[in-house]
C-alpha cells in the first residue's frame, strides 16, 4: 500500500513553473518601472504610453484560444517550450530599440510588445494543464497559488533591481538582462519538463498517489483526442453559467493587476513624487503582498476542503474575502502620506493575491478533453483588462490630469469580480462535454 503522501517530484515541477512565471512577468513589469524613462525618452504622452502598455494585451489576448488548442493538439513540453524560448528573444530586441529614429522606435517597440504577447500566450494555459496533470485535486489551489503567485513575486524582486538598471544604465539594458535570462531558463525547462508518467526521478507511490487524488496524469497521453472538433466546445463553454461566472470575474481581476503591472509605478512618480529608484522599491511591497495573499489563499482554499467543506465553499471564500479587500485602492485619494499610499496598495494587492484563485476554478471545472481550450478562453477573458485598463487610465490620467478617476475605476472591478465569482458562478463541478452537449441539445433556455 502506498504511502499516504509519497515522492516529491511534483514539487520540482511546481518550482520550474514558479521561476518560468516569474521571469515571464519580470518583462511586464519592467516595462512599467521603465515606462517614465521611456515616455522622456522617447517624447511621447501618457496616452501614447498607455497604448504601448496595452500592445502586449492585444496579441496576448489573440493568442489565448490558438495556445490553449495547440497544447490540447501537441502538447505542453514542445509547446512551452518553443513559447518561451521566442519570448526571450523578443524581450532580448526590446533593449535596442531605443537606438533607432523616434518615430521608428516608438513604433518598432509597439510591434515588440506585441509579438511579445504572443509568444506569452501559452504559458497560463500551459500552467493550468500542468497543475491538473500533477497534483490532486486536493493540493491544486495551493500549486495554483504558488505558481501563479510569481506574478507578484517577478515584481518583488525585480522592480527594485530593474529600478535601479534603469536608472544606473538606462531603460533598454532592463530588457537585455531579461532576455538573457529568459534564454538561460528555455534551455532548463527543455530539460527538466515531463508528464508523470514520462517523468525519469517519479515512482511508482508517487504516481498512485496523484491518479487516486484527481490529477489528470493521462493528460499528454489523450492530447489532440478532441481534433478538429475543439472549435465547436467553445459555443458549449460559452453557455455554461459556471464557465461565463469564471470568465468574467477574471477580466475584472486582471484588471487590478494591469494597473499594478503598468501604471503604478508611474503613479508613484507622477502624482506622488517619488523617483525611479524610490517607485521601483515601493512597487515591491505590494508586490510582496500580493505574493503573501496568493500563497495564503491556496493554502486556505485546500485546507478547509480537507477539513470537510465543499469544494464550492472552499474555492469561493478566499476569493470573495480578497476581492473585497482590493477595493481599498480607492481609499489612496484621500491619504496624503505616501506611506499610507504604498500600505493602503499593499493591503489591495494582499487581497487580489488572495483572491486570485480562478486557475484553480479552470482546473476544477473545465472539461479533461479541452482543458487546454477552456484555459485560453478564461484567459482570453481575463487578458481583455490588459487592453482596456491601460488604455483606459491614460485617457483618464490625461484628461483628468489627476490619477482619482483610475483609482475608482481600479476599486470597481474588484467589487464587479466579487458579484462575478461569488454570484454569476453556481455550484463548482467539472463541466463534462457529453453532459454540456446534451443540455445544450435538449433545451434552449
């Protein structure tokens, strides 16, 4: 009989998907801390900035659904791996730009970012799939959390390291030093990424273990199962009141993100004073925050559904519970103290880490068959805010002169996400395409 826990070899794959993240998000925020250099640099306005903070939205949206297909089709290891490699080599471009006329390096970053988004499309519907192959259902909110907790911890360690690159040797070298590393890690990856069956250091308890849990540990073996009828589930995703619940909240989430992850630190520098270096250490205390929360929520999700729970009280709670508490962002415009702004930003980024649950949610739900598709559709949705929020707050902060307006817009999606999760989304169960098919033949209500 196996032991009730045995083997730990999920745990070096959950550390490989933590550094990956991690250093896929050090380039968005990055671009933020760079972004005041940027804008003097290159003479362009808060709106022109805005738009180029949102270029990698755009193809990062694009490429959601065609990702999430080509993992289902292919599977994860080539997929991942080619997606990250091209994404060093991109971030490794960005830092050169700067070099060329104006006009041209304006341009020529935009169309960067963009093939940016690109290539960084797969990657979260990647990490979803990897986490339902090799952990239970038991451990999947906490390898969730802590995966998708490097997003803060990318701006943790390197708002103040790229803070003070940019400032000792200009914007471009922060991009140079990323896709170095970004080109170091495709390499690793390429070596260290296997399904747990294909997996050389996994045995035979450790296997036993994770198949009796729930995870999908067949997952690669039943790739491109669905073929060229994968188009055709989206309509049935579409028409899933759990699914539509999930979706939505996400964007509003990642709406809070953006912000932090392209604006903020230009916040800091433009409506509270403080200089390059100074923004790119405050922008790491939320950062911590938000990792902190994340962590957390994932532990207590799993802990109250070993404690008996149900798995939809489990999964809603800590959500709800962090939501709520980002909404503390709009509290920023009445404090003076920039202390009180950088505590009051921490306190709003601990609980979207805490809130931040809605890849464990596609990993719960989302139909074995197209995991991959429901993945990029949910990030899809989410991604939206990546467009909109930039774009958004540079209208507001170049009309208005004033950063209140973004601010309130920031604190009414976390309260939009909290009636999107804890209401629009039912019951959590996973969706079966036979049972979606069904429903959807038999009834048009």
């Amino acid at each position: 009989m196996p032991d009730a826990k045995p083997g730990r070899v999920r745990y070096s794959i959950l550390l490989m998907l933590f550094l990956v993240t991690t250093i896929t998000f050090a380039d968005r925020s990055s671009l933020s801390v760079a972004g005041s250099a940027m804008q003097a640099g290159l003479g362009i306005d808060a709106v022109t900035l805005g738009y180029i903070f949102s270029a990698f939205g755009w193809a990062y949206v694009i490429g959601q659904i065609p990702g999430g297909w080509l993992f289902d089709r292919f599977g994860t290891k080539p997929v991942y791996t080619l997606a990250l490699f091209v994404w060093s080599v991109l971030t490794l471009l960005q830092g050169f730009v700067g070099w060329l006329p104006s006009t041209w390096a304006v341009t020529s970053m935009f169309l960067l970012r963009l093939l940016v988004g690109f290539a960084s499309a797969p990657c979260f519907p990647g990490n979803a799939r990897i986490i339902a192959s090799w952990f239970p259902t038991a451990e999947r909110a906490t390898a969730t959390a802590i995966s998708s907790s490097a997003q803060y911890a990318a701006t943790a360690l390197f708002a103040p390291l790229m803070g003070w690159v940019v400032q000792a040797m200009g914007w471009q070298s922060a991009f140079i030093l990323l896709g170095c590393l970004g080109l170091v890690l495709s390499f690793v990856w390429l070596q260290q990424l296997h399904g747990p069956r294909a997996h050389p250091r996994i045995e035979a308890a450790e296997l036993h273990y994770l198949a009796q849990g729930g995870a999908l540990i067949d997952l690669e073996g039943q790739r491109g199962s669905a073929g060229g009828s994968q188009w055709r589930h989206l309509g049935l995703l579409l028409r899933q009141r759990t699914m539509i619940g999930i979706y939505l909240g996400q964007y509003c989430n990642n709406a809070i993100t953006y912000f932090f992850l392209t604006w903020f630190p230009v916040y800091l520098v433009q409506a509270r004073g403080m200089s390059i270096l100074g923004a790119g250490f405050a922008a790491a205390l939320p950062a911590i925050g938000g990792c902190i929360g994340g962590v957390l929520g994932g532990l207590l999700s799993d802990g109250m559904l070993r404690r008996g729970h149900s798995l939809t009280l489990a999964r809603k709670l800590p959500m709800v519970l962090g939501l709520l508490l980002s909404s503390a962002v709009v509290l920023c415009i009445y404090v003076d103290s920039d202390a009180a702004v950088v505590a009051l930003m921490a306190l709003a980024f601990f609980g979207k880490g805490l809130g931040s649950l809605g890849w464990t949610l596609v990993a719960d739900t989302s139909p074995r068959q197209i995991l991959g598709l429901s993945g990029g559709l949910f990030n899809t949705f989410g991604n939206l805010a990546a467009i909109t929020t930039p774009i958004v707050i540079g209208y507001l902060v170049s009309h208005s002169g004033s950063f209140d307006g973004a601010l309130v817009y920031v604190g009414l999606n976390a309260l939009l996400a909290v009636v999107s999760f804890g209401l629009i989304v039912g019951r959590i169960h996973r969706v079966e395409l036979d049972d979606a098919s069904r429903a959807n033949a038999g009834s048009v209500s």
